[in-house]
C-alpha cells in the first residue's frame, strides 16, 4: 500500500515523544538522527531541529482521519489549550468554505497538524 509519512522537526525527542505519547501515539523507532511515531494508521516521523523557535516555525502536515472527533477529544483530554496563542494549542474543528471540517493542532515546536475529517 503507497503511503506517506510527514516529516516534521524536533528540539528534543524526549519531549516530542511525550507529547503525542499523550495523543494516543506508539513509538515505534528512535535513534539519535531520526523518531518515527504511530497512532493506528498515522505515521508522524521526526528529525531533531535542536534551535528552532517555535513562533518561526513554517512545518506543517494533514492528518486526514476517519474520526477526527475522535483526535480531537484525544487532544483536549491530554490538556491541550483551545486558543490562539502558545504551543501547544487547539483550534476548534469548523466547517470551511472547501467543505471540509478541519481543526488544528500546534504542537510544542510550532508545527501545525490539520485535522480533517474524511
């Protein structure tokens, strides 16, 4: 089966780790140059950016999920902020212009993961 796996930084790959630990997600490899997380059948791979900034951070990925909802309360329960400031933090899922509903997540380094619901 073709798939892809987004790529997105790291200051640190304990903290990384922890976080989407608290999403739901699997560690399923880590050395020093690389981390690769799953959740079902979501794989988030990750490389260590040590000196990024958050508020300049420009990574961003789509998760496209069967039950973002689902995602969604995962997120809030790991105590996730609904607002518009800050990492990590949560916008609430809307229905766009596109048709779509998507919520977004900010992690703790800046990158922005888009929720969509299929």
């Amino acid at each position: 089966m073709d798939h892809a796996t987004p790529n997105l930084p790291s200051t640190s790959f304990e903290a990384t780790s922890r976080f989407y630990l608290s999403l739901g997600f699997e560690e399923s490899w880590r050395d020093e140059g690389w981390m690769i997380l799953n959740r079902g059948g979501i794989a988030l791979e990750f490389f260590p950016y040590p000196d990024l900034k958050a508020a300049e951070s420009n990574f961003s990925c789509c998760l496209r999920l069967d039950d973002m909802d689902a995602m969604y309360k995962a997120c809030k329960g790991a105590g996730l902020p609904e607002q518009c400031w800050g990492w990590p933090r949560l916008h609430p899922p809307q229905r766009e212009d596109s048709g779509l509903t998507i919520a977004y997540m900010v992690d703790p380094d800046g990158s922005l993961i888009r929720l969509i619901q299929n």
